[in-house]
C-alpha cells in the first residue's frame, strides 16, 4: 500500500475508524458538494496516487479533475469548501491514461495498466480480502474488466470499508460496499497537442487531517476542451459510441471557460488536430460553433432539444450545482465566444473572469482550424476507434410501433368505440380499468385479431431488425395487454416486454385488467432490464409518444419523441416523425425510401387517459 500522499500517523489519528472519516465528510459537505462526492474523490485521488506511487506516469484526465485546472470561481459565497469544487460538475469516474506506454500497441498497453491495476486492486471474490488502500480504511478488488473497441478499457473497482483494528484477527466490513470505475483511455484516443500540466490545487475538494494535496499530471486543458467541443459537434457516439447526447459536456464546457485561462495557440492546435474530425470524416469544427442538431437542425441532422436536455440534467440529484448555472442562452453564448474566438490567430489567451480574449502578443501563431488536416481516404474508410456500444433500446406500443390505438380497434370491432371514449378519469390507470370494463363480454377472438392485424408505424419494423443485426437490446414497455404485445413481441423477435394482463373467461373478457403499467411502470422496467442486462441508463434510449411515456423518458439518456403529444415533446430530446431517422443517432445505414428532410411535427394535445401505450 502506497502512502505517499498521507501522513499515515495524523490520517489514521484522525480516522481510527471508517466512520470517523464519513461524519467528517458529511460535517464539511455543502448542498452542492455532497459527502458522496467527497468519498468518490478521495478514493480516486488513493487510487491514482498507488498507481503513479511517487511518480507521474498515469495522468487524469475527463470531467473529473476539473477543478484541478481552475484558477477561481467568482460570485460564490465561501461555505467551507472552495467554489471551483463546488461548482464543477459532479463526475464520480476516474478518466486516466498512461503516457509513457504511449508507444505501445493497443493489446501491449491494456496488458501493461491491467497489470498495474491489479496490483493496486486484485481480482478476489471476498472484498474483504482486496489489497489496502487509504492507510488502511479500505480493501480494493476489481470486480470487471470491459475492453471498448481500442478506444478505451474499463475497470470496475469495488471499494469495502473495514475495520483494521483487530490486528491478526483480521479485518471485518465497516460499512457498506461501493463501487468506482477506472476508464483507461488508450494511445489512439488521447491527443496532447502540448505538454502535460500540473494540477493547479488538489484532486480532492475536500481538507483532512494527514492528507496532502493530490496534484497529478493532468492531460492539456485545450486538449480536454477540444475533446468536448467535438463531441458536442458531432453526431452522437462518435467518440465515445453513446448514442445520447452528450449534455453534461456543455457544463464542462461552460466551466473551462468561466474558470481556466486557456493559451490560444494550444487551443487552436488542439482543435485542428482532434482526432474526433478525422473519425467522423470531417475537416473540422464548424464555424461558428454550434452543437449536432441544434434547433433549427441542418438538412443532414436529427433535431436535438439541448436546451430541453439540459434542462433535465440540472434536475437530477446529485448535480445541484448546476441549478446554480446561468441559463442556457447565457451559457452557450459565453461557449460560443470561447470556442470561435480561438480561430482567430489575434487572439493570445482567454480571460476567464471577463469571458473574452485578450490579445496575442506572439509574432507567429500556430495553423487555425481552417488548415485543419482532411482526413485521408484510408482513414474514412477504416474501423472506429470506438464502436457504437450496446444500447438498450425501449419502445412504446400504440401510436409508436403501432400506427394506431390497439384499444380504440378492439373497442370498434366490438361496436363500443363510443362507450369506451366516453370514459374519463384522473389517472391512466383508472381510466383503462374504466374502458376495459366497457368490454366485458366481448369474444376474445376479437383480441387476437388486432393482435394479428397491427399496422407498424413506417420503418419501425426494419428499425428494429437493424438494430438487432447491429446486436443491440430491444424490449417494449407498453400501457396495453399482454395478448396484443405478446405477439407483437414475438413477431418481432424482441423477447423482453412488460404489458397489463386482460382477464379473460369462457372466451371472453370479463371487463377485468391487471398489472397495468402505467408510467412509473415502464421507468421501474427499465430500470430492471439495465440491472439484468448490465447497460447503464446512459446508453438507453426510449421512444414514445404519450404522457405516459414521460416517466421513461426520465429514466434514460435519450428520449425519443415519436410524433409526441404535449407532454411527451416537453421531456423528450429528440422528435421524430419517421423511425428510419433514428438510424443516424445509432450509426445504421439510413433507410433508401427516405429521400426527404425530416421536419419537428407540431405536438398535438392529447389527454393522458385517452392514451393506451
């Protein structure tokens, strides 16, 4: 165990225990710094000081050590812990490479960190027997090891609290078990258009007795910011091979510019020469800068509502600080000034605390973006260097995969659409009880015929083969009954679906339903499909149309409005009118017979009890 970076006796005076360490984290924490996050960094500052062990071979980098770049946050009031902590966006993954093993082949590198890694956190069964960390407090183990195309390797790292103080009889869990995940860029993903920087403060926000500043190497800021940049720019996934759109990048983004003075000539360097541009098969960042899909989007993009998006993510828990960033229009205009400002050779530094570029006082400046290097045919025409990763893909039923309301056309072959449509109730799942109850009596023959007579919205059907072939997961959450979903389900070849069950008797419906799903219904279902499945809400995607819908569309990356209705249009990120447009967020061919420019659908109101899936 490496201890460099404690005084071991003053730490472990302080933190005999595990649970001195947390009361003490918890005593420092503030509404937009959390005792979580404290925890995190701190382990992730243990962590990256036993693998460089006194050295400084493995370098940070990602959102993670932000701060570490800042000079100063202003407009804050003091709270204890520094507003560039505070302020920077909640990011509990430790981003790292190595660059001295930066000659290496892709199999010789990952070969080389697994080693080092291991060393630090060994693969056991029982946490309890991982290798010490923190002066003690902790056993490392790594649980999983997932090699992402030759862009990057994940390490999945359990960390289990113990209790140290029995001596030979051994250590026993002092508290609760939790997880941290090293992602190790490799040599082909990490560019330095210029020399390493030191941190300028500590990794780890927080101050406690024995611990000394963590000030790693960190990757070039203009480099970091050139990474952001382009994977705002460019289509979703290239990069990174998420589909979602990457909306916490322009919370980073923003934080570069309002806290890092940022040398111009790097800068521009480091955009001309990012090699997201030659993966996407582009000569470089547009002028000026805007973001893939930017409402209005242009002829060859798929609309993205980031400002809808954006919105979202400042409401998620454990991102509070964000609600504290100026509004959207104000932040992508400061974005903006940054990023086309450094195409101008004049310009030398960028003035974080007044948001503008002061003047280069150089002789010779570098290439600007404009003599961006085109990408080579050799290189368009090869492999990403990280390929679109498993998605988990969650489709609404009716008005969605189906063109129509399989309720409404089972109520009409029965000759009680007027009874049906006359019910009204508060909530979804009082008035499909309501409705079904009209049809008690009715053959369940009736059932089975819409069943087996749906109409598929255009291109669904092929969406779904393409994004099988493509080896993606696909299921369906749908408000309906599981005797018209069921075969939909089977007839295309998706084998995890959740749907109401229709109480049927001597061949008919008695009028009785169960476990219907209502919204909450379909967000708890996916959150079970990402836990059996193993794929994190970051790379699912739902698409639906209703009310609903909204609380799926909640609880994943990308909300797909499919011809959505008021409510659905208000949480989704992206509106489709064709399914064959979702092809060009998950890189599958586009469909021949789309020879037109998809257009945003004016959402129609529809009310949320008139709605089935």
């Amino acid at each position: 165990m490496y201890i460099g970076h404690l005084d071991l006796k003053v730490f472990r005076a302080a933190f005999p225990q595990w649970h001195r360490l947390m009361a003490r984290l918890r005593e420092s924490s503030t509404p937009r710094f959390s005792a979580e996050r404290a925890k995190k960094q701190l382990i992730g500052g243990d962590l990256i000081s036993q693998l460089n062990r006194g050295g400084d071979d493995y370098e940070k980098t990602g959102s993670d050590p932000l701060a570490a770049y800042a000079e100063t946050w202003d407009g804050t009031t003091g709270t204890g812990i520094d507003p560039v902590y505070e302020m920077a966006r909640t990011a509990n993954d430790l981003d790292i490479y190595n660059g001295a093993l930066g000659d290496l082949s892709a199999e010789e590198y990952v070969a080389r960190v697994r080693a080092d890694i291991l060393k630090v956190a060994p693969m056991r069964r029982d946490p309890l027997d991982g290798a010490p960390g923190l002066g003690g407090l902790v056993r490392y183990s790594t649980r999983s090891i997932e090699i992402a195309g030759s862009g990057h390797a994940v390490f999945t790292i359990d960390v289990q609290p113990v209790d140290d103080s029995r001596g030979p009889l051994g250590v026993r869990a002092a508290g609760d078990k939790f997880s941290l995940e090293i992602d190790v860029k490799l040599p082909a993903m990490i560019q330095r258009s210029s020399e390493s920087e030191r941190a300028r403060r500590s990794v780890v926000g927080v101050q406690l007795d024995g611990l000394k500043p963590i000030t790693p190497l960190l990757r070039p800021v203009a480099d970091l910011a050139a990474d952001k940049m382009a994977a705002l720019a460019l289509q979703p996934g290239v990069g990174d091979g998420i589909a979602a759109p990457r909306f916490k990048d322009i919370a980073d983004l923003y934080y570069i510019a309002r806290t890092c003075p940022v040398d111009g000539e790097k800068l521009r360097k480091a955009l001309s020469e990012n090699w997201h541009w030659r993966e996407a098969g582009v000569s470089g960042p547009p002028h000026p800068y805007r973001f893939y899909g930017q409402p209005p989007a242009r002829d060859d993009e798929t609309e993205i509502l980031w400002e809808q998006g954006f919105r979202q993510l400042r409401e998620r828990e454990g991102l509070e600080q964000l609600r504290d960033y100026p509004d959207f229009k104000t932040m992508t205009e400061t974005i903006g000034r940054f990023l086309d400002g450094a195409a101008d050779p004049a310009n030398g530094v960028w003035d974080p605390a007044r948001g503008q570029w002061r003047p280069s006082v150089r002789s010779e400046v570098a290439s600007t973006i404009d003599h961006a290097m085109a990408p080579k045919a050799a290189d368009a025409a090869r492999e990403p260097i990280v390929p679109m990763q498993k998605h988990l893909f969650v489709f609404d039923v009716d008005q969605t995969l189906s063109a129509n309301d399989t309720l409404h056309e089972l109520a009409e072959l029965a000759d009680r659409l007027d009874a049906v449509n006359a019910v009204h109730a508060p909530d979804y799942v009082t008035s499909i009880s309501a409705k079904i109850n009209q049809l008690a009596g009715v053959d369940a023959r009736l059932v089975e015929e819409v069943a087996q007579n749906i109409q598929l919205s255009e291109g669904a059907e092929q969406l779904i083969r393409d994004l099988q072939a493509a080896g993606h997961e696909v299921a369906i959450a749908s408000g309906g009954f599981d005797a018209i979903v069921g075969p939909l389900a089977k007839r295309l070849g998706v084998k995890r679906y959740v749907a109401g069950q229709l109480e049927l008797e001597d061949g008919v419906l008695t009028g009785n339903v169960s476990g219907l799903i209502d919204g909450p219904g379909k967000a708890v279902a996916i959150r079970a499909w990402n836990a059996e499945l193993g794929i994190p809400r970051e790379r699912t995607i739902a698409v639906g149309d209703g009310s609903n819908d909204v609380d799926m569309f909640e609880a994943v990356g990308f909300a797909v409005g499919y011809k959505p209705g008021q409510a659905a249009a208000a949480a989704a990120h992206t509106i489709l009118r064709d399914m064959g447009y979702l092809n060009r967020v998950v890189h599958l061919p586009l469909p021949t017979r789309l020879t037109t420019t998809p257009r945003v659908p004016t959402p129609t109101t529809r009310p949320a009890t008139e709605r089935t899936a």
